[in-house]
C-alpha cells in the first residue's frame, strides 16, 4: 500500500474557516498548502480622521499600529493603537482627533457679544458674534454703500476662524483748494480732527469728522486772504490754459503738446521720481482735468510731477488683445489679452509689432496669474 508523507492532519479537501484538508492520491498529496499571516494592510483615513499612524512592527495579525493627531486636531480618548484582528480588520478604535479652533481671536475696534465664545475649545461650526464699535463698520460693507455694524465668524473644518473685522468710516476729502493748510489726526478717518491754519486769525478752525461721516463744520477759506499764484510752467510736454485768472481757487486745464506722433495723449500726476519711460504696467496714474491755486500760492497737483502718457484706445472688450490698453490704466483691455477673462478662452492679439511681453496675460485678476501668486507663496520657483 503506498503512503502519503504526513503533512498535514485530515484525508479530504474541505476548507473551513482557516484550516484546509487534503487527500491522498497514488502516494502524494493532491496540493500544496502554505500558511500565510494575516495582513491588515497600513491603516488610512477612514479608520482615525485627521490621524498620522505608525506601524514600526508591521501590519499583520496581532500587530499594532498608533496614531497621533496632525494639527490642529486634538485627541480624543484614552487609546491610540490599532489591533490587527484574525479576520484582517483592525479594531475599532478607542480614540478620535477632534478638530478645534483656538481661543476666539480679539478683533480691533469691534466688541464679542456671545459670551460663550471667551471659553477654550470650540468645535467646527462654532459661530461669534461681535459688533463693531462707533465709527466703524463690517469691513467691506461700506463699498457696497450698506453699513453694517454686526457680523460673526465661524469656525471652519481647517481649524481656524473666519477672517474679518471691522474698518473705519471717513470723511470726504476737502476740496484741492486747501492743500497744504491743514493738518489731520488720523487722517480723514472717524473721529479725526482737522485743523485749517490761517495765518491772519489768532485762533485756528478745528474740524472733526463724525460717526456718519460727516465733517462738523464746513472748510471755509481763510478770511482776508490775498495773493494769487504765478503762471503754471509748461514742463513734460504739458502747457495749461488759465482762462479765469491765476487768483486762489481759480482753476488752470493742463493740455498734452506732442510734437512726435499724432497719437492722443492724457495729462497725469506720476509718483515722484517716475517718468513716463519708467512707468509700470499695473501703476493706475490719476489723469488731471485742472489744476487748482491753493490758499498757500500753489498750483495742486503739481506741475512738475504732470506728465502726458498715451490714451486708451476705444476698442477694450472687443475680442482682440491691443498692446496699447493691455495695461492697468486701460483696464487690462477688458480682459481681451487673457484666455480666462475671453469667452473663446483664446486670445488674439492685434497688430504685427506685438512683442511678447505687451501681448502677455497682465492682469492680476486674471485666474492664470492668481495660480502664479499661490504658486509662489507655496514655495514654487519663478
């Protein structure tokens, strides 16, 4: 009679659970069987949310795995292991990270009106609620013309607190005729105080700025002033015409003289030190429609810094990118030079003498250039 070796315990194949049989055909076993441990496989996501895991001995039957909470979450509980169980499933676990927002952050110029958010720990979802203090208005709502005085921030699923706050209100500026005689506070903003300086009054006029953004008193020249200013130079191809004298307050148009090309060209105020060659793309210079003789004998602006740079040509959002409006003082050309601002999402460039950087998406507002942005504050290379 031939044997079989003895391998294994039983004579019939039959798999229950774990233990295979096997049966003996002409002197050997009908199959190979090995054993092979249990592997839960490295734990993920769905066993521990927002959890970091270890696994130093390994992921199969009997081993442990632990965790600890990336940041901000907190721990929750008392265990942080993992058991692989006999049927390749970790257990359940004992522990969770929470994730929290820090203490509720102090908001210049506004005042916390839920009581409850001075405590420590507060969940995803968790919402406060301040008021902004007098003077002062939801940042943002004062653009779109609706002063709002209250607001809440919520805390969000990245651990952190809605951003906002409070900004001030302010008071118009007062008229170009009194540049240079009066000095300000805090600038034009809630509660400042202006002071308008005559040199013929013993007493100086002081001007507050209120709540509502009005001035307290009007700015009314100085009394028994005299003088007038002496005729505005032409400089940077600008001369001016004074049709109604040169007396305080009388106003004075600046007219751009180009000599070179028949092109149109605007008056406008650059920052000190910047000609017309060195002006930037993105800078957005003030065109001047008049110049005005201030109480102190000067012309406002001045006409040393007034130069004439080329006007916009009308063709901005017609589909074709103009080189001579793709630039911020043209608005970007109505976002013709950029694919993600044009409905065709391809740009077409006007006129054979576009160079590579005039014809380029400028605009900052343009998706393709805030990527850049986020590109590079996230430690990408230029």
């Amino acid at each position: 009679m031939i044997g079989c070796p003895s391998k294994t315990k039983g004579l019939y194949v039959r798999w229950v659970g774990l233990k295979a049989e096997l049966e003996c055909f002409h002197g050997s076993w009908d199959r190979v069987v090995s054993c092979q441990p249990i592997d839960c496989g490295f734990p993920d996501q769905s066993h521990v949310y927002h959890a970091i895991f270890s696994c130093p001995w390994g992921t199969t039957f009997g081993k442990q795995c632990s965790f600890t909470c990336g940041s901000p979450a907190i721990l929750q509980g008392d265990s942080d292991r993992l058991v692989c169980l006999e049927d390749g499933l970790w257990s359940l676990p004992e522990a969770y990270c929470k994730i929290e927002c820090p203490e509720v952050p102090s908001i210049s110029d506004a005042k916390l009106l839920t009581a409850d958010c001075l405590a420590s720990g507060h969940d995803v979802g968790s919402v406060c609620r301040y008021k902004c203090n007098p003077g002062f208005y939801v940042l943002g709502s004062l653009k779109k013309k609706i002063r709002r005085k209250h607001f809440k921030i919520e805390c969000l699923e990245g651990g952190q607190w809605e951003e906002t706050g409070c900004e001030p209100i302010s008071c118009p500026a007062p008229p170009d005729l009194f540049q240079g005689m009066y000095t300000c506070t805090n600038g034009l903003y809630y509660d400042t105080v202006c002071t308008l300086q005559c040199s013929d009054t013993t007493k100086n006029i002081e001007i507050r700025c209120t709540k509502d953004g009005e001035w307290t008193a009007e700015f009314v020249m100085c009394p028994n002033l005299q003088g007038s200013c002496s005729a505005p130079p032409d400089l940077n191809s600008v001369e001016y015409s004074c049709d109604h004298g040169m007396a305080v307050g009388a106003e004075c148009y600046p007219i751009c003289i180009m000599a070179v090309d028949l092109d149109l060209h605007d008056p406008v105020v650059l920052p000190n030190g910047t000609t017309v060659k060195s002006l930037k793309h993105w800078m957005v210079p003030k065109k001047v429609q008049s110049i005005v003789c201030t109480g102190m004998m000067k012309w406002y602006p001045d006409p040393q810094h007034i130069h004439c740079i080329q006007s916009c040509e009308p063709f901005g959002g017609d589909g074709w990118c103009d080189t001579i409006n793709n630039r911020a003082y043209c608005q970007y050309d109505g976002g013709d030079c950029c694919p993600s601002t044009l409905s065709t999402r391809k740009v077409i460039q006007f006129g054979a003498d576009c160079t590579q950087d005039e014809c380029t998406c400028r605009d900052p507002d343009a998706e393709e250039n805030k990527s850049k942005a986020k590109h590079l504050e996230g430690g990408g290379t230029q």
